[in-house]
C-alpha cells in the first residue's frame, strides 16, 4: 500500500478551503462580538475607609475558643 502524496492529488486544495473557512467563521464571529456586545455602565465599588473597626474573621475566633477548650485530658505526669 503506498501513501498518497495530497500536494499530487489535488488534496492541498480541500486544505486550503478548511483553513480559510476556519479563519473567516472566527472573523464572522469577531465582528458579532463587536457589534452585539452592549457594555452596561458598571457601578464603581466604595470601601469604608473607617479604620476604627476591627473586622475578625468569625472562622479565626471559632478557632481560638477551640483552641481554649482542651478536647484531651493530660497526664499529670509524663512517662
């Protein structure tokens, strides 16, 4: 069986026109974006600029009352 050599047969050009179709479907897809693609005005975000409060992770406070509480009693003396 031998292989077929596509630049002989003609086949280049079946390769040329999936290439180009490709390239023009991304443009046509491209250009939709750009057109139909409506930007809504987005709201600027405002941060409290108060320095005063302190704000503590509830999961860091959980943590340290667990830490507080022993779950195991320890020896009174080590071995």
């Amino acid at each position: 069986m031998k292989i077929q050599n596509p630049f002989e047969d003609g086949h280049i050009k079946n390769y040329v026109l999936l290439y180009a179709s490709v390239v023009v479907i991304m443009i046509l897809f491209f250009i939709a974006t750009t057109l139909f693609h409506d930007v809504s005005s987005v709201e600027a975000k405002v941060f409290s600029e108060d320095k005063n409060t302190l704000h503590v992770d509830k999961r860091e406070v959980s943590l340290e009352q667990n830490s507080s509480e022993m779950r195991f009693k320890l020896l009174e003396r080590s071995y």
